[in-house]
C-alpha cells in the first residue's frame, strides 16, 4: 500500500464513522518503534507504523486510524483529543475504534533475571547485579573482602 492508497483509506473511513472530511495526508512511517500510529498536532497529517499493517493486516490498520481519527476530528473542532479527555474516550466509543493497538515489537531482548554474580573470597557472600562492576574499586559490605565475578 502506497501513502496515496493510505489517504484514500483514511479520507473513506472518516467519512464512513465520523461523517466529516478528512483534508490532510496519511503516510507510512517506518520509524515508528511502539506505536501503531499518530497524529501531528501542527501538520495535521496521520502516521501509519507500517509494521504494524504488515503484522496485523487491514482490521488492525482500520482501527489504528479509527483511534487516529479520533485524535483529528477532536483537536480541529478545539475539543480534548488527549487520551485522557472525556471527549475523545467518548469519540472512541462512538466510532468502535480501539483505546489501544496491538504490540508491534516483541520485547524478547528484555532480561528477567540478573545477569552478574559476584562473590566475595573471604565469606562467600553472593551479591547479584544488572550492570557490570569493577571488581578492584568495590569491597565486601559485610568483611570488606575482594570480590570475584563468579
């Protein structure tokens, strides 16, 4: 899908569920990381993560530009478009457009546990860690022993 094809969508769907113009551009975005899309506040245009229309397909790009739409018709009229605002959950409910989309990246690169264990030679104390530590700056807080990374 071209971003021309994009603005047609999105000029169709706001006529369709908001009954209003949509007069500005639609394009794709692929510097988008965790959102499936947004709305420019100066330019008045709509950005599509096309990531997120390659992963999900048309009904999950339908409603990111529902909730987008959301955001458009609301701040032009001068009303709350913000997420918190009492208009725009109201808009959201009218139009059937989600309040959230579905997760484009997978955080599977998070760590759960730690990842260093250090010890200390003296006692054996164990101290886990996020980050790396210089062994030969720190000390044992219960013997002030030398540690080592186990």
């Amino acid at each position: 899908m071209t971003n021309q094809e994009l603005t047609e969508l999105i000029k169709e769907i706001s006529n369709d569920f908001f009954h209003k113009p949509f007069r500005h551009e639609g394009v794709f975005n692929s510097r988008l990381r965790t959102t499936g899309g947004r709305y420019l506040l100066r330019s008045h245009n709509i950005e599509i993560n096309p990531k997120s229309y390659e992963k999900f397909g048309y009904a999950e790009l339908e409603g990111i530009i529902k909730h987008e739409l959301c955001h458009y018709h609301l701040h032009l009229e001068g009303r709350g478009y913000k997420h918190r605002d009492a208009d725009f959950r109201e808009l959201l409910k009218q139009t059937g457009a989600p309040r959230f989309c579905s997760a484009v990246v997978q955080r599977a690169n998070q760590r759960t546990g730690k990842r260093y264990i250090y010890e200390c030679i003296a006692c054996s104390t164990e101290y886990q860690r996020k980050i790396r530590m210089n062994v030969e700056r720190y000390r044992c807080g219960k013997c002030s022993g030398k540690l080592a990374m186990k």
